[in-house]
C-alpha cells in the first residue's frame, strides 16, 4: 500500500473515531418526575459541564506516525503508541 494510501485510511479510522466520540457526549438527561425537589434535581439543575476536546489528528503520537509512515521506517514503539491512544479513543466512545 502506497504512503498516500495508508495515509487516507488512517484519516478515515480517525475521522470515524470522532464522531464515535461524538455521539456518546450527546446523552439526554431525564425529565424530573417528583414534585420536591431532592439531591438529583440539584445536579441537573446545574449547567452541563464542558469538555475542550481536540482532534486525535492533532496529537503527537499520529503526527509521529504519519511521519514515519511517510518515510516507510515505522518504528515497533511508535505503532504501539498509535494503537494505544486508538484504544483509549475506543473506550471512551464504547461507553
């Protein structure tokens, strides 16, 4: 497989990763149901939190990857890296 080849594949396990990511930070809340308000109510009531997030395009790990992909010199510990944050990515978007 050429570079460029690799290189759009890789873009595209990372861009399906994402919305991955995406779609499980998009949760509804329940509806409150009782009349006095309790513990729970407090907690929603209160606005969501926000996460600053970036894109794994972005992280260091994949542009080492990238580079080395490019020169077709892929070192063992660089692989192991990229499929380590890839991993992560899974877990949190499996939640």
């Amino acid at each position: 497989m050429s570079g460029t080849g690799a290189n759009q594949r890789l873009d595209d396990l990372l861009t399906r990763l994402e919305e991955m990511l995406a779609r499980t930070g998009k949760a509804e809340s329940g509806k409150q149901n009782a009349q006095t308000p309790d513990a729970i109510d407090q907690v929603l009531s209160v606005p969501p939190r926000v996460t600053n997030t970036r894109s794994l395009r972005d992280h260091a790990v994949v542009q080492k990857f990238r580079e080395e992909m490019l020169t077709g010199l892929i070192q063992v510990d660089t692989a192991h890296q990229l499929l380590g944050l890839i991993g992560e990515a899974m877990k949190l978007a499996m939640v």
